[in-house]
C-alpha cells in the first residue's frame, strides 16, 4: 500500500481568512498523515478525501462523530482520524 | 415449522447467520446471502479506500428483505478498540446488534478471553445486543451470560480451519448450563457439522468460510440452509437413543428390599 | 402459582408412565435430560433395575472415583415453634426440649473432631427466641474453628442473615421443600413460617445469592406422590444450576419413617421406588452430590453407596446433645436405622472397595 501524503491546497476555495490558511493543519487520518488548510471541519475531510457520506462513519480521537455533526465539527491540529465504511465481515 | 430463534428480544426464524467475507465478489456474496435464507448477516468495518470507491456492500444488502446487519469488531486487538469499532458499526449498520470479535493474533484468530470479557461489559452498558466470539469455555459462558451479553458465540474449530465440531465435549458443558442462545461461530465446514449442532441443542449457527470458499457458494448456501433446518426439527423431534447392549455383570441390587 | 421454571414439560408427566421400552431407551440415551429422567422413574423401569444401576454406577465412579464423602449432623436445639405434621420436633409433639449452650456445642463439636469427621451439619428447629438467627451465627462460627465445612440445616433466613453465616464459616445449606405440592405442603405445614411455600422455595437461591458455597435440596419421600416431586426437584436443581453456577448444588433422599407421635406417609416409599429415584438422578446429574442419611438401614445404605449415592452421613445422634452420652436425652427427629459407629461403617466402605473421604476442600484463601 502507497503512502498518500496528500496536500491539499490546490483543492480548497480560495481563503477566506487568508493569514490563517497559510498554514496548514497536521492531522493523522486512517493511520496515515495528512494536511488540510485552514479551519477544517469533519465534513470538509470527507469531502477532501472524496468520502460517500452515507456510506461513512467517522471517530475523532477516542469520539464517534455523528453525521448530523460533522459540517460543524472543528478539526484541531493533531487529531486522529479514522474514517471507515461497511465492508464484508464473518 | 420450527420455533423462532429469540436473540436480544427478536425474532428471527432462520437459525443460520452468515458472514460476507472471503467472497470472490459482492455479487457472489449477496446471492449466497440470499439462498441462505439467513436473517442475521455479519459485516466488517473497513477504513475508506482514498485510491478508488469501495463495492457498496452496504446498500444491496440493506435492499434484501427481512436482513439485520450485526457488525463485528474484527481487526480490534483489545477492548478499548473493539468499543470504539462497535460505536462505528452502529453509526454505519444502525443496528443494535455487535459481533464481538477480539483476536490479537493474526494466524490463528484465536480470540483473547480477558479483552472480550472488558469489552463486552462496556458494550452491554452502551446498550449494545452483544454476541461474543469467544473460545469454547464453559466457565467464560457463564461470565459473558452473567453481565447481561445476549449470546454466546463459542467456535467449534478456528476461524476458518474447517474442523468442525472440535470443541464438542466443552459445548456440552456451555449448553447444560446456558440462561442465553448459545451459537456456534467459527469452525465449520460441511452443512452436516452445522445439523450435529443444531441437533445438540445450539440455537443457531454461524457459517461464512465454508460457503465464501466452497466450489459453489450460493449451493452451499442453500445446502446450509436445509442443514441447520433439519437439525433444529431434528432437536425439536426428540432423537432416538443409540442403545449399547447390556453386559451382564454381577447383581447391583439384590439387596432392594419390596 | 409456581414458577414457570419449577413446573415438569407435559412430556415429562407423560414420560412417568413410559413403558419398559421407553424406559430402555432413556437410559441409553447419551445426554439425558428430564423426559428420560421421567422415564426411569416409571414403574415399568424396574424391569431394567440392574441395567439402570450398572449405568448409575458407572457415572458415579467416573466422576467422584471410588469414594464417599462423611459428615456428622449435630442437632443444637429441637426447640420449635412449628406445626409439621410430619417432624418429631414440631410443637404439638411431646418430647424433652433440649438447646445446647456454648460449652456444650463446643464439647460436642471436639468430640465429633476427636472421631476424625472434617464435616458437621448443625441442626435446628424452626426460628425462637433462644435459637434464632444470633445463636446459629456463634454456632457456625464454634464449627469453623474446628471443620473444613460446616453446613446449616436450619430455618429459612434472609439474605443479609446467610451473607453473616458465610462470612462466619459456613460454607453451605441443606434446606428441603419437603414437598414441591402446594395443596400438600399448605396441610402438612399447619403452622408457623414454614406456612410460606414461595419464600421456601427461593431460600437456596438466596443463600447462594449472598456467599454460601454449597445448597442442599431435597423432598421428604412419602408427603406427596414421590415422582412427580422428584420431576419438580430436577426442575429446581436445573434452575439452580444455571442460575448459579458457582454454587454447588446437592440433593438428598430423606424418606418417612415411623417417629414417636407416628405419622404415617399418604404416599408410603419402598426401597425400590427410593432406588429407582436416587439412580434416575445420577444418570441424569453424572456430577451432582447425591446424600443419603442414617434414616435407611445398613444393607440399604451400602447397596447404594457408589451406586449413585456419593455423600453419606454416620454416627447420627437425632437428639440434642448426644455425642458425649450425656445422661439426659432429647427426643429425636426421626429414628436412626444405620446404628453403626464410624469405624464399622468405614469397614463396610472399604470392603466394598470404597474410600470414605473426610475432607476434600480447604478454605485456605479464605
């Protein structure tokens, strides 16, 4: 398996808050690092990361994040992300 | 018609579950699903595939009639984990049912008695219907049983091994003394394993291996299906007692007074 | 109205009156359970007695070896405020009423000691004023100080009262329904506590619930049709075993015999039907502890030992203080058939090929 370190700059909106956006946060995602720009939020990863958002599920650290949260949930720098789907299981 | 197989307060008259992994292809996989006639279908949790979209298993099997999906904690090496997947598997699944697999080695799968124990008691405190894959023991029963899991879920032989009914004489023990559904996970591999089950006094079975990798999965589906069938009515029938003769040895009881 | 988990499976009633073949193929069958349990109580069983007690003989051996475990029951008190109608010690009996003090139950506890036995069973009557719950808590804790077990056969306590009497040593109950037919037990018990048939009957449950090791249970043989308690006894002792399946759970056979004040059993049990009871029980309970007392004779009790009966007590003295010879009697509660001292029962074992066991459990990490 490919380690992706995935930058993804070229993919936000021109900043809003463009001092901030400058720096971009660290996050650990699926085991693997990863930067967003900004402010992120649940909702902004799985878009950047091209998630089925009914067919996901999303724990921050040691927390599940339900899906009625996530366009409001704030990432910080550092978290711990995993981001999972159904899969076939015995 | 044989009667209904109660786990956590519902009903479900098939006594075979199913597992969905292994398979060659989804669309292989959701027809054994279906000629299975099984109610309870495992699923797994996997982190999102970032490279290409993942097979939907999710949505075709949700389409079929009658299924309720009970995601495993599998890939969990120990309680904390396995929690943490369970709140996952119910987010996905909304389903109030978790298979509690927890086995930190990776070759045999054996699962790890201590962390199964710690995360069940969490999980049944979460609200979870808890069934947990656990070695054939008949004192580990009892603890599982005692905080309020809803099943127990001994193996017959290792995950995937084939071997069948080897924890036979310690099923025994579990089902003389079982307040809760006692269902064979893990072991299987011939349709007449999973009927000696059933006619043991199991309340079910769960099979995924030996049909994933059978020449003909959806055949021996059905073949299952028509197993654990008979082995409940079987059960329910009331077999006949194999008869040893009697050897004749000395009088026990001439000294019974009339 | 009796629980769900005491009442028989209609097959199981029906299994009562199974023929010889029936019978047959229930003691073949691998893994018994209650309708085959049923079957060899039938009378048609007895055809297969010897087959029956061949299989019941083996099972025992298989798990308790080829021992027998002894203990000496020590009656403290036959003080009782209780009407059963059945019992030498109930209140309308006449007899001398006898409660031992301190010293005397320390005296007569030493010389049970001093005869080798590592297990006593401490008696009493029903709750009073001068035995009640204090008096058996300072007995048990005299007991601990000298036996491995000490078990209680007393009134039906509370579970705050058997968590106390665990914490004091004793390691288990004996408690009888006496008889699981609530019309029966309504007119046998005529007065006092007893009166209560429900909170008898989870009185083991209780006792296990709050620390005590082992439960005793048992029915008196001869109050109500004898098989269809011994369905409902296997019943109790299922549910006991699932329930609490760290306890140990016992069963006895006590039968009605004749006592001073003679009561005579509606349903009178012969030695056949007590046989046939005690080896249906083995077959279908290969590990469960089966007791037999002094009540029944001597060529009875050794027939049975290892036959299904692996726990048997000896030298029973029925009367309050009797171990020491002490000059002034008290009735009995039933009359002792087995008179033998230990070491001529211990002979009768031995030739046998029987090993009797005093001890075969220390509380050291207590």
């Amino acid at each position: 398996m490919s380690l992706t370190v995935c930058s993804l700059n070229a993919l936000a909106a021109p900043a809003q808050g463009a001092a901030r956006a400058t720096r971009p946060m660290h996050l650990t995602v699926n085991g693997e690092p990863m930067e967003l720009p900004g402010a992120p939020t649940v909702g902004a990863l799985l878009d950047a990361l091209g998630a089925d958002r009914a067919r996901s599920a999303v724990l921050v650290g040691d927390d599940v994040v339900r899906a009625s949260a996530w366009d409001a949930h704030a990432l910080a720098e550092g978290d711990r992300i995993e981001v999972v789907t159904l899969a076939g299981g015995g | 018609m044989t009667a209904p197989f109660t786990l956590g307060g519902h009903e479900f008259a098939s006594r075979l579950m199913l597992g969905t992994g292994k398979f060659s292809a989804a669309a292989v996989m959701l027809n054994a699903v279906k000629a299975s006639g099984a109610q309870l279908v495992t699923v797994a949790l996997r982190r999102i595939n970032r490279e290409r979209r993942d097979d939907d298993i999710l949505g075709p099997l949700a389409e079929l009639p009658g299924i309720t999906l009970v995601p495993n904690t599998s890939g969990a090496m120990n309680a904390k984990e396995a929690f943490k997947a369970a709140l996952l598997g119910r987010e996905l699944s909304r389903s109030p049912f978790v298979k509690l697999e927890i086995h930190p080695n990776p070759h045999h799968l054996l699962p790890d008695p201590i962390e199964t124990y710690e995360a069940a008691r969490l999980l049944v405190k979460e609200g979870f219907i808890v069934l947990p894959y656990m070695q054939a023991d008949p004192v580990l029963a009892k603890r599982l049983a005692d905080i309020g899991c809803a099943a127990v879920m001994p193996l017959g032989a290792a995950i995937g091994s084939g071997r069948g009914l080897a924890t036979l004489e310690m099923l025994k023990y579990i089902l003389r003394e079982s307040t809760v559904p006692v269902i064979v996970d893990a072991g299987l591999r011939a349709p007449s394993e999973a009927a000696a089950a059933l006619e043991l006094g199991c309340d079910a079975v769960l099979v995924n291996s030996a049909i994933a990798a059978a020449g003909d999965p959806v055949a021996m589906a059905r073949a299952f299906a028509s197993a654990v069938r008979a082995g409940r009515e079987a059960r329910e029938a009331g077999l006949m007692a194999a008869r040893d003769a009697a050897a004749p040895t000395s009088p026990l009881t001439s000294f019974l007074q009339s | 109205m009796l629980p769900d988990w005491l009442e028989p499976p209609p097959e199981a009633l029906a299994g009562l009156n199974a023929s010889e073949e029936e019978a047959g193929a229930a003691l073949a069958c691998e893994a018994p359970g209650i309708r085959q349990f049923a079957a060899l109580l039938s009378p048609r069983a007895d055809a297969l007695l010897e087959t029956v007690a061949q299989r019941a003989r083996d099972a025992t051996a298989r798990h308790f070896g080829k021992t027998i475990a002894l203990y000496a029951p020590l009656y403290l008190s036959n003080l009782c405020g209780s009407g059963c109608a059945y019992c030498g010690f109930a209140s309308d009996r006449r007899q001398a009423r006898r409660t031992l003090g301190a010293a005397q139950i320390d005296a007569e506890l030493d010389a049970l000691a001093a005869k080798g036995f590592e297990e006593v069973l401490l008696l009493t009557g029903e709750r009073t004023a001068r035995a009640g719950f204090d008096y058996v808590l300072d007995a048990v804790a005299r007991a601990a100080a000298r036996f491995h077990l000490v078990t209680v056969e007393s009134f039906a306590m509370t579970a705050e009262e058997y968590g106390a009497l665990a914490r004091a040593g004793c390691t288990g109950i004996t408690l009888y329904q006496e008889t699981y037919d609530p019309e029966v037990y309504a007119a046998v018990h005529r007065w006092g506590p007893k009166r209560d048939y429900r909170f008898r009957l989870e009185t083991p449950a209780r006792a296990l619930a709050a620390g005590m090791r082992t439960a005793g249970l048992g029915v008196l043989l001869g109050l109500a049709e004898p098989r269809r308690d011994a369905l409902r006894l296997f019943r109790h002792v299922e549910h006991l075993r699932r329930r609490y399946w760290q306890g140990g759970i016992a069963v006895s056979f006590p039968r009605i015999r004749p006592q001073r004040g003679g009561f005579t059993p509606p349903h009178p049990v012969d030695e056949k039907l007590l046989a046939r009871i005690i080896l249906a029980f083995r077959i279908a309970w290969p590990d469960l502890p089966l007791t037999l007392s002094t009540r029944e004779r001597a060529e009875f009790r050794d027939g049975m030992a290892g036959l299904g009966i692996s726990r048997m007590s000896i030298e029973s003295r029925t009367t309050v203080g009797g171990y020491r010879g002490g000059a002034e009697e008290s009735g009995g509660q039933f009359e002792v058939c087995d008179q033998r001292d230990l070491r001529g029962f211990c002979a009768a074992l031995e030739a046998k090929g029987l090993q009797p066991v005093f001890k075969n459990w220390d509380a050291v990490y207590r």
